[in-house]
C-alpha cells in the first residue's frame, strides 16, 4: 500500500466543528490548497500537537496528510504564528472576521487555489486589529472579494447601455449585472443608489485593505454601499450570508 504523503502549509483557520469527545473537524484557508477539510484527532485535548493553533482566525503553519477520512485530511500537527486574538479587539471585529470567512467558504469550492483570498482574508483580519472603521472594512472586503470570484457588479457605467456615470440618481439590479441609468431602469422595485455612493464604491475597488483607515465613506455610501452588497450576494447565494444579521446589529440600516 503506497504510503500517504505529508504536506506543510501555511494557513488560517476559518471554521471547525467539535467531533466526538476531544477530536475536531477544521476547514483552513491555504495559498496554495485553497481551501481544505481535515480531521484533527485528539485536538481539544492536545497540548503538544496542536495547543490553541486550532482556534478561529488564527493564522498557522499546519502538517497534513491525504486520504485519510475519505475526503478529509488528517490534520497532524499544527503551529500557531498567529493567535486569534489579534483580530478580537471589539465584539464588532470578531463578528466581522466570521462574516469575512464564512464568504470565502460560500464563495470558493474547495481544492481550488487561489492565493489572492488568501492574501485577501490575511490583510482582513490584520486591518481588523485597528479595531476601527469597520464599516469601511467590511465593504472593502466584500467588494475585493467579489472581484477575485468574478462577481463585481457594474458600478461606474450602466449594465445595460453602457452610459458613464452622471450626476442623476441611478438604480441597481444584481440580475442585470450591476448599476443601471433612469432610462434603462424600467421596471419599478429597483434600488436607487447616489452617484456619490457609486464613484466611491468604483474608488474601493482599487483600494489595497492595508489603506483603508484612510478612507472616509459618507453614512449614504455606507447604508447604500451595504445595500448594495447584500443585494448582489443574496442574488449570488439565494440566501443571506448566516452572520451578517449579527453584525448588522452594530449598524443597522436606518
């Protein structure tokens, strides 16, 4: 029987669930693995091979080897380079560092590298350590994130005739691929946005997450930015992200 090979990768942890009496089922987040589900046997109990290396957010350097669990790896030993902690500043950070993960997990399939989430969620949860203009975090990230998967609405020009944006107010409709102009509008329901939200929104597109405690968005960009967002996920996802009621409770749309 050939022998099962070892690998060693760095890592963050973005989900787990406790299995039996000490074992633990982790999904990680690897640059060049993408994301991965593996069993960690013993790992509630275990000082020596996994310690708190196996909590939420922390970022890790991890031993696996395939073939195991069926589709799961056996998670062997794991050390931890950075602890959880550093994205818990507030309630509000640590709600936002679950959002950022659940989408990557809701977003991406498995097996499927792509460094540029990983370097993504990093830099989202090392931004989340300011513990500050988290509004402006979470939609930076969103919209990041929706770009790697392809999913970035039309934001600076109409999805349908493609008119630049001018200064009367223009609607959004995730069916049709983003921003549409009065005239293209049409049917009634849609929802309106400000010129001033869609220019910053294109703004933050181009925006690197380790500059955004220099951004300022207007309480209309934040509301319709997230407005927004939501609409273009539930259109994604046929549902609404499970954490997002959470943090919405820090700020609610008025």
């Amino acid at each position: 029987m050939a022998l099962q090979s070892s690998i060693i990768s760095e890592a963050l942890v973005v989900r787990y669930v406790n299995y039996g009496e000490s074992d633990r089922i982790v999904t990680i987040l690897t640059p060049d693995h993408g994301l991965c589900s593996g069993f960690a046997h013993g790992a509630r109990n275990s000082k020596r091979r996994f310690g708190p290396a196996l909590q939420l957010f922390s970022r890790i350097n991890i031993l696996w080897q395939e073939g195991r669990y069926g589709s799961l790896r056996l998670l062997k030993e794991a050390e931890l380079l950075e602890p959880a902690e550093r994205v818990m500043p507030n309630l509000e950070a640590w709600a936002l560092a679950a959002y950022a993960s659940e989408l990557v997990v809701a977003l991406f399939p498995e097996e499927q590298a792509i460094p540029e989430v990983y370097s993504l969620l990093r830099s989202c949860f090392d931004t989340l350590t300011k513990g500050s203009r988290l509004g402006e975090i979470r939609i930076l990230y969103e919209l990041r994130l929706l770009g790697v998967a392809g999913l970035l609405p039309h934001l600076s020009h109409c999805a349908r005739c493609w008119c630049t944006l001018g200064e009367a107010q223009m609607y959004f409709d995730p069916e049709q691929g983003g921003t549409l102009c009065r005239s293209c509008s049409g049917a009634a329901g849609l929802l309106p946005v400000s010129p001033l939200t869609l220019g910053s929104l294109a703004r933050l597109t181009r925006l690197e997450m380790g500059r955004i405690h220099g951004a300022r968005l207007s309480p209309l960009t934040l509301e319709e930015g997230r407005a927004v967002i939501d609409a273009v996920l539930y259109n994604t996802l046929q549902r609404s992200p499970r954490s997002a009621p959470f943090i919405d409770l820090f700020h609610p749309l008025s």
